[in-house]
C-alpha cells in the first residue's frame, strides 16, 4: 500500500474502496482487531448481515491506518476531540497528521486518507423508491432545490444522490456532521466539482470537493464525493484504490 502525501497545489489523497457481498457478510461477526467499543457496537446489531459488514468495515479501517502509522491494526488508537463528532487519530500515534474519514452503504465502504487536512466522504447506493423529492424538500436549501428540480426529469434523481453526499461529505469534513440544519448548508456542483455555497455557520476554513470517479461495477448504482480543507486556489487530487478483504480470520 502506498500513502499520500500534500504537495504545492493542495491536497492530495487517497480513497480506498472496500466491497463485502452480503454473501460474505456472515463470516465477519468479529475480529482480534476490535476493541471494546467496536465489539460492543458489533453485538448490538440484530441483522447477521449488518454486523458482518460493521466488524470488515472496522477491519479495512484499521488496517489502512496501520499501515501508514506503522502500527499493527489492533493497537490504532482514536480520540474524539472536543467539539467534534468525528473520530481523530492519537496525536501520540500520528507525528505526521494523517486524517481520514469512512463512509458505507450496501456492499461498499470507502475510506478518505489525506495528510495535514480535515476530510469528509459519503458514498449511497442510489434508491428510486426513496421518496427523495420530499427528502430534498425538507433537507436541501432553496439554493440546492432549485438546481436539483432545473434537471431533466431523467437527470433527477442522479443529481439528487450527488447533492446529498457532496452535502454530507461537507458536514463529515467540518465536523458538523447532521447536527445542524440541513437546509441552512448549500453545496453547488459543476461537473465534478463542488464548492461550499453556504457554511456551517461558524465555519471559517475554506473546502474543495469532488464526485467520486467509481469503477464501472458501481456507476450504476452508487455515488459518491469527498470534500477536503484546501483554499479557493488550490487544486484537490485524488486517487481511487481498492482493498481486498483478507480470509476472515482471528488476526489480521
């Protein structure tokens, strides 16, 4: 595995795709890696299924993170600092200020790795039957409403999944979260690109985003964005690579 490094047009980063067919997911229901909260959370879901992907999505996260910090998976540390609602890495682990942000829906995770800057990612499996007309209604401004319903009505609800997680890798990257109200934030899309319209408020740092480029078995289906802290000149790089799960197995 190769890491990411800044360099002087921005950020760079790496977004690492991680997929568990449903099939699978009964053999991950758990792993020497976790720790006592994970193990806990695990136990509590009900579904087979969705404690399967829960244990190989801590797994992938881990093991991605020890490997840059050169730490074996289990003995990654996290902290919440103050303030915020995203896991960081100990300060005492992390000389080199790796940040990193994790996202899942359906069979897939993707993990955001970037050095020196706050990172947000969100990806969703598309879902016609979702009544996203209301769901835009209630949690997309005025500003993000009118560009989504300017569509062709067959662009629509392709346009409405790129709003949403553009939206939610913002609120992932600032720290937010879905703690405030959804219809104060605007993002704005043009082509792959996304720019913060309207901030949190207090947010003073400036953001560039993309849509995630996927790999044609999801292009179809899902979507995804990262949004990263870089200023209005700097140009976000970003590279897409795949992990494979390991056999599950009691040690990593």
């Amino acid at each position: 595995m190769s890491g990411t490094t800044r360099n002087s047009d921005g950020p760079t980063g790496t977004l690492w795709l991680m997929h568990l067919p449903a099939a699978e997911a009964g053999a991950w229901q758990t792993h020497a890696c976790l720790n006592a909260v994970e193990l806990a959370r695990a136990e509590a879901f009900a579904s087979v299924a969705a404690r399967g992907f829960y244990v190989a999505s801590v797994v992938f996260r881990r093991t991605i993170l020890g490997e840059v910090l050169h730490l074996p998976p289990a003995e990654v540390q996290f902290e919440f600092p103050a303030g915020r609602t995203k896991p960081h890495l100990a300060p005492s682990q992390n000389p080199t200020d790796w940040r990193f942000n994790l996202s899942h829906s359906g069979e897939y995770a993707v993990l955001a790795l970037v050095q020196g800057r706050d990172a947000g990612v969100d990806i969703e499996r598309m879902r016609g039957a979702v009544n996203w007309r209301g769901v835009a209604q209630t949690a997309f401004s005025q500003f993000e409403q009118t560009a989504l319903f300017a569509e062709r009505p067959e662009h629509t609800l392709d346009t409405f999944y790129r709003l949403w997680t553009a939206k939610e890798a913002y609120l992932k990257a600032c720290g937010a979260g879905l703690s405030v109200p959804l219809e104060a934030v605007s993002v704005a899309l043009a082509g792959a690109d996304i720019d913060v319209a309207q901030a949190v408020p207090g947010d003073l740092q400036h953001w560039r985003g993309q849509v995630v480029p996927l790999p044609a078995a999801l292009a179809p289906v899902y979507r995804a964005a990262v949004v990263v802290q870089a200023a209005p000149t700097e140009r976000l790089s970003l590279s897409v690579q795949h992990w494979t799960l390991p056999m599950p197995s009691a040690d990593i």
